[in-house]
C-alpha cells in the first residue's frame, strides 16, 4: 500500500512542478493546487507518519495544522 501512496504522492508533485514550469498558473489553478496539497498532507501523515493506527484526535492535529496554513495562503494569494 505504501508503494502506491508514494506513487501517487510522486505524480501530484510531478504535475505540481509541471504546472508552475509551463507557466499554467491561473486563480483556478491555484485552488486546485492547493486542495491538492492537502490531499498529499493526508497521504503524508496516514501512511508515512503512521497517524492511520492512532485515534482519530490525534490524526486531526496536523490536517488542521495544513489547512489553516493553506487557508492563509489562499487568502494571501486572492485577497492580495
């Protein structure tokens, strides 16, 4: 299962640096990408942190953590 993710985990990040090399970078873009952050996040802490066997408060703590960093970012980024 953990090959799978790291896949995954590879291809978004692949897109991602494609999407900022080919100068794709639009307001709708940007959502995407940042939702898909937060997807990689998950990813990152079920599978590689080993949050996927602990209790569901303690999973929580840094998906919270990512979005309220990534909210700030989106609103840096559309509100400026």
């Amino acid at each position: 299962m953990s090959t799978k993710v790291w896949l995954v985990l590879i291809v978004m990040t692949v897109i991602t640096f494609l999407i900022g090399f080919l100068n794709l970078v639009n307001p709708y873009v940007v959502g995407i990408l940042l939702v898909s952050i937060l997807l990689k996040g998950y990813l990152i802490s079920e599978h590689f942190m080993g949050l996927h066997e602990v209790n569901f408060r303690y999973r929580i703590i840094p998906l919270v953590w990512l979005f309220i960093v990534l909210l700030l970012i989106g609103y840096a980024y559309y509100a400026l």
